[in-house]
C-alpha cells in the first residue's frame, strides 16, 4: 500500500498491515463518516447484514450486506430529517434495531430513540420513538439492545436539570418488551451532576467533557450488573437486580492526573478482569496518553489497574487528526458476536485498528496493526479509525470517523 | 497467569494460534556455499512485490560488504553484521541487530517492516542459527523462523557438499533447497546434485532458480506443507540421521516432556533440530513442538490441523543417535507414565 499522497504527516508516519488481511473497503456511497454503532443482523433470508451508524448528518444509517466480506454490498442508506443530529449508536437484536438521536443543541426535536422492525433490511419499518427531548437535553448519545427487552442508554430527560450543562446525560432503562410502547423502569446519575443533589458537583478537568454517561453494557453473565462509563466521572458498576433503584456498587476512575473521557467497559467474566477504555478527543494527540486499561475485576469493589495496552510513541502521530483510545470489540453477547478474553481489538484513530494478546493480563502485547493510509478526501490527511466489532465467523469490521467508511477484515495471529 | 485469571478459551499451552508462528515476526534464514548465489536470489525477492516490507540482515565473513551493497537498494532496511560468521563470533551481534530493528521499527525510525530475511556467510552452519532463536530470553519472543531455505550452485554444489562439513549441514538442515545456475551446469550434473540432495534431506522439497528467478513466495511461505509428509529417514556421512517417530494414539503430554527432557539431558548435544506436531491428549488442536540442541521451543497450541491426519509426527535430525534408542526411549517413558 502506497502512503496517501495529501497526508501531512512526517515520513515516519506511514500506513502499517500487521497480521491483518484486508478483504474489502467500502466508502459507503461517499457517505463514508461512521460512528459507533455496529450490529450484525441475520436477515429473515438468510443475508449478513452489517448495520452502521454514522457519526454526524446527513445519513442515519447504513446497512451493507457482508455475507460475503470480500464484496461488501450497501442495502440500505436513510437520512436524519435535518442537520443538526447525529445518531451515533444502533444496537439489533434479531429483527429489532434500536437508533440513538442526539441532536446537537438542547430542546431540539427528535431527541431519543427510535426503534426499527429490520426483517427487510432494504425497507427499515419504524416501529416506536422514545422521546428523551428536554430544555437540558440533547437526547441520546449511545444505547446497549441485546436481550430485546431493555434499552440501556446514556440519555438526558425532560426532567433532568443537570448542575453543570455538559452533565446532562445519564443512565437510564427503558423497558422495550412492547415496542411500540417503550417506558421508563430505571435511572441513575452520579451524585451531585443533578440540581438538588445533596452532594456538591464534581471538579471539573482541565479537558471538560461533562460528567455523563457513555457506554451501559449489561450481559447476561451478570444481568443484575451494568457497566457504565461516565467520561469525566470515570467508570462505575451499578447494580441493578431492581432495575427501579440502581445502586452503585463500584467506582473507578484514572483522572486526574489523566484528562478523563472514559468511554466503555467490558467485563471479561471467567478471568476475572475487566477492559476499561478511553477516548482522545483532541485532535495532535494533545490528550495523550488514551489507553485501554486492563482491571484486575475479581474483586468487583475494588478494582485494581494492573496494566494498559501499549501504543507506539506518539509523537509520530502527533501532527494530524486524534490518536489514542476509542471503541474496543465488547464481546456483544448475540451468537452474531465473536466472545474473545484473550483478544482484545481496538481503533485509535490515525493509530489504526490494533490488536492485543491479554494471555497475560499483566503484559500485553500487540499482536496485529491495521493503519491503513489516509482515505481520498480525509480531512485530516490521516485514517481516524472509529469503531470495530467482529462476527462470529471471526471477520472484523472496521470503520473510519470521517469518510473512510468500512473495512472488513480477516485476522492473521 | 492462568490460575489467577483462568479462561475457558486458552488451552493448556496458553491461546491457540491460527497458525504457528502466532503474532511473531516471520524470518527466512537463506544459506548457501560460497557463490551458491544467495545474493542474486535475494536481490530478485527484493524487487517483487511480494519482497516489499522486508528487512535484511546481512552477514559476511569478511571486511568488506559487497553483498549489503547489493541489497541494500531495494530492503526496507539492511543490517550489515561484518567481518565474522554469524553462527559463531557475531551471533550477539544478530540478536543484538534483530532487537535494534524491532526498537526502531516501534520509534518510527525503520519503516514498518513485515519480515526479515537473514543472508548468512557461505560459511555458516546453521544450527547456532537456529538455536538463537529457539528461546524468549533469545530471540523466541519476537521472532520466528517461517523457513530456512538453503542455496545450492548447480556447477560447484557437488564439490561442496562432498568436502565442506558446513555446506552439508545447510542442505541437512534446510526446509527448503533451491538449486541454482542450472543454465550453466550440463543435466547430467544436475540430476545427480538432486539425487544427492534427496539423499541428504528428504523432507526438503527441491527448486530451481536460474539467476534468482524464484517464485517470490518460495522465499517466505513457510515450510510446514513440505513437512507434512514427514517423510525425513536419511543417513549421512557426519553421523548425522534423520527419522520420524509417528503415533496414531493422542500422547500424554507429560510423557513426551519426560522423555525429551532425557534426551536433551544426554545427548542434547547431538539433537540438531526437532520439529513435531503432536496430537496431546486433552489439546482440541494440535500442538507444534521444536527443540535445537539442548533448548526447546515454547510449545504452541493451533487452532486446527494443517491436514485430514490426526497423527502425532516428530522429525528428528540427530548425531550419532540411533533411531532405535529414541523410539524405545519413547516408547518406554510413555508405558511407565501410564502405571
């Protein structure tokens, strides 16, 4: 592969194959901007079907049919209904989609989110919204939909005066088991983020990106548990056996002296660990470091930091676009999903897709780099690799933030 | 690391790999005679497509580097390890190159190289080679050997291997022989040297190369379809013998271990290389075993096997061991692990 020839980055920045084997690339119809949601579907009829988000307007989502991963076919593209909104995150479970709104400034309409019968992947029926909508709401920025019954999203409500306007997002449990009539069953935020919490508001970081909810990853292995990551507010498992009155049961959190953004947590269950990632926001990497951090979980209220996943040097990557941590594979619990505990994939942005053995918990060690060289048009002159998620068949799927759209991908280690 | 964070997905040798070099960087170990053309092999490699990404390591028994001269264009990055042979006095200097590459490689100083091929003096045995890389606290935790391929001139090769103990020991050890300057040698001499080499190393297939015209991924696919067969049983006139000890009943892993811990344990010395795949029992895929001299290999677990034949194969290269003392050796640790 050949350097991209507008890339702005010094000579010793160049595109890295490394135990990948790239089988496709497809820049979505010039729509190639995605975000971070990515759900495998087994269609009625037996297609593949890859369901997209997209990180900003004008598209909502994209489905591309990978059941063969090397001739990767969009199906479906729609659009939001207008510019200032963004549904960053889906989620499927058989033949139900759930679609996160976020719009981009408070009091805005459609805040929430939408759900979708997806049984003809060309035609997405919609089945029921959920409106989150408020004057202290942007709606909804990422939800978690595996069992088909709960949504659990990070969301603002009508009801929710945050203490600070960043904070405005929080846990909360929409009970989905009818669709076409989502409601409410639980809700928690971190104390002091809400007007009239007895409990003063949090410190704000230098780098401020709100004390609100990010990732809610509940699995059936501990369904009385959600992982939930709080940028700023850094990480907590709650308990939720009553979905009513979720309790904290654990708080974790590596900043300061970091610039917060914590951003998913996966549970690895039989090891007894726990990946807790971050997410760089700034661009030439003046965040750094963001990292994937590697828990040491037997102990669920106390978590012990025992390593992170290495990065290269960064100052070779300092100069356009964000590097650091992002999405990692979740191990979604969906026969679609490949469950590893020993592989933990990653995007960094224009550091790639980068793949770790966890054998050993306490070092781990790169095994595979996919960097690929900046696709046509990137704004940043880099990749910005966004988000990953692997099949069952073991194929990965990448996508780029800005324009790159998807790669599939086959891994070699 | 498994008693304290234990993983139904691990095997008893740690994560099953899809293949055996794993994640570790893939290196090609070219030998040959004095004027075998390893030099002209390499430098038409280097210019296909499929030699883009690699670094070279160089090592010439002598002051002046002609042959880093030649490559040096076209490598991502070319090591030079002068002035000595790389089986002897500059084996640190090629674990001491081989770290400084990978350094370099993670600071962004070398481009990001996917292989190395590693060009040894005409006079090197391979074997000190060899063992270099057989442990982590080596070279073992980074790299790999995919395949050592040996370089044998059509014209000279004969003559060389009928009076130089080194160019039989490349040919023994090699996974893979390419004959070269077979426009220059009558078919006569050239039918001979195969048969020759037959006779020396059965295991190895055999290629032709006229000024380096190779296919490019016979210098680095690795050579486990050669192996397969396991067909190895050669004698030699250095005491050397090859033979493959073959089992159709899964092996209890503890019994292998004991048996080639005695071995080592005498005559370690004389094991020249020791390559298997084993069916152990309780292990869903195979497990890939390598020993050189007194130091083995970690053994990895794969994901499946490389064949439809479940059988455990170990091929022994050896000095002056007989056949007959390693599989009642063998034969006798596994009946006394079973009471």
């Amino acid at each position: 592969m050949a350097a991209s020839d507008q890339s702005p980055i010094t000579k010793s920045y160049q595109p890295i194959t490394w135990n990948f084997k790239l089988l496709a690339n497809d820049m979505l119809g010039g729509f190639g901007g995605m975000g971070e949601g990515m759900s495998v579907q087994i269609a009625p009829d037996g297609r593949r079907i890859i369901w997209l988000a997209h990180e900003s307007a004008p598209k909502n989502f994209t489905a591309v049919d990978v059941s063969d991963p090397r001739k990767p076919k969009v199906v479906c593209q729609t659009d939001l209904p207008h510019a200032n909104m963004r549904s960053n995150s889906l989620e499927t479970c058989g033949n139900m989609m759930a679609v996160a709104y976020q719009t981009s400034k408070k009091d805005l309409q459609p805040a929430g989110f939408e759900l979708f019968d997806i049984s003809k992947p060309e035609n997405p029926k919609s089945i029921s919204f959920f409106d989150c909508s408020g004057p202290h709401s942007r709606g909804v920025h990422q939800l978690w939909f595996c069992d088909g019954e709960y949504v659990h999203c990070a969301s603002g409500s009508r009801d929710f005066t945050p203490t600070h306007p960043q904070d405005d997002q929080f846990y909360r449990c929409v009970d989905v088991r009818n669709p076409s009539k989502p409601v409410e069953v639980g809700r928690w935020w971190m104390p002091g983020t809400r007007q009239g919490d007895n409990v003063r508001p949090p410190t704000r970081h230098p780098i401020d990106k709100g004390f609100r909810a990010h990732n809610t990853n509940v699995y059936p292995q501990r369904g009385d548990r959600c992982y939930l990551a709080y940028i700023d507010g850094g990480m907590f498992v709650l308990d939720i056996s009553d979905k009513a009155n979720p309790k904290k049961v654990s708080q974790w959190t590596n900043s300061p002296p970091y610039t917060g953004f914590m951003h998913t947590i996966v549970p690895l269950f039989d090891r007894g660990l726990m990946l807790v990632t971050d997410e760089s926001t700034e661009n030439n990497a003046k965040d750094w470091p963001k990292l994937i951090w590697v828990l040491d979980a037997r102990d669920e209220s106390n978590l012990v930091p025992i390593s992170t996943c290495p990065l290269p040097d960064h100052t070779i990557y300092a100069q356009a676009g964000r590097f650091g941590a992002h999405n990692i594979h979740e191990n979604v619990p969906l026969p679609t999903a490949w469950q590893s505990d020993q592989i933990v994939l990653g995007t960094f942005f224009n550091g790639g897709l980068r793949a770790y053995d966890i054998s050993n918990p306490y070092q781990p060690k790169e095994v595979g780099i996919f960097q690929p060289p900046a696709p046509p048009g990137a704004p940043t002159g880099t990749i910005q690799m966004n988000d990953v998620f692997v099949d069952e068949r073991e194929i990965v799927y990448a996508v780029d933030r800005h324009i790159g759209g998807l790669y599939t991908l086959e891994m070699d280690f | 690391m498994l008693d304290l964070f234990p993983s139904r997905e691990a095997g008893p040798f740690g994560r099953r790999l899809k293949h055996e070099r794993g994640a570790k960087i893939p290196v090609t170990v070219v030998t040959g005679f004095l004027g075998s053309g390893k030099t002209t092999l390499l430098q038409r490699f280097l210019a296909s497509p499929e030699g883009q990404g690699t670094a070279v390591i160089i090592n010439e028994f002598g002051a002046v580097g002609i042959d880093d001269a030649l490559v040096r264009d076209s490598a991502e990055e070319t090591v030079l390890l002068g002035n000595g042979c790389v089986c002897c006095i500059t084996r640190t200097d090629l674990q001491a190159a081989l770290r400084r590459l990978v350094f370099d490689r993670e600071h962004g100083a070398v481009p990001p190289f996917r292989r190395i091929v590693i060009e040894t003096s005409g006079l090197a045995d391979p074997g000190p080679i060899l063992q270099t890389f057989s442990t982590d606290r080596a070279l073992g935790g980074e790299f790999h050997i995919d395949l050592v391929l040996t370089v044998v001139d059509a014209v000279n090769g004969e003559t060389a291997l009928e009076g130089a103990a080194e160019a039989r020991k490349q040919a023994i050890l090699a996974d893979r022989l390419v004959i070269s300057k077979t426009d220059l040698a009558d078919v006569a001499t050239v039918e001979r040297l195969t048969q020759r080499l037959q006779k020396l190393n059965p295991r190895a297939t055999i290629d032709i190369a006229v000024k380096g015209a190779l296919d490019p991924q016979r210098v680095i696919e690795p050579a486990a379809g050669e192996r397969s067969g396991f067909i190895a049983e050669a004698a030699h006139s250095d005491g050397i013998t090859s033979f493959v000890i073959e089992q159709d009943k899964p092996i209890e892993w503890l019994a292998f271990a004991r048996a080639m811990e005695t071995l080592i344990g005498l005559r370690g010395a004389d094991l020249l290389r020791v390559k298997g795949i084993l069916d152990v029992a309780g292990c869903r895929g195979p497990v890939v075993v390598q020993y050189v001299q007194h130091l083995a290999h970690p053994p990895v677990e794969l994901e499946s096997w490389p064949d439809q034949s479940r059988n455990s194969r170990v091929v022994f290269i050896t000095r002056n061991i007989a056949e007959g003392d390693v599989r009642t050796l063998f034969a006798t640790v596994q009946a006394l692990a079973k009471n």
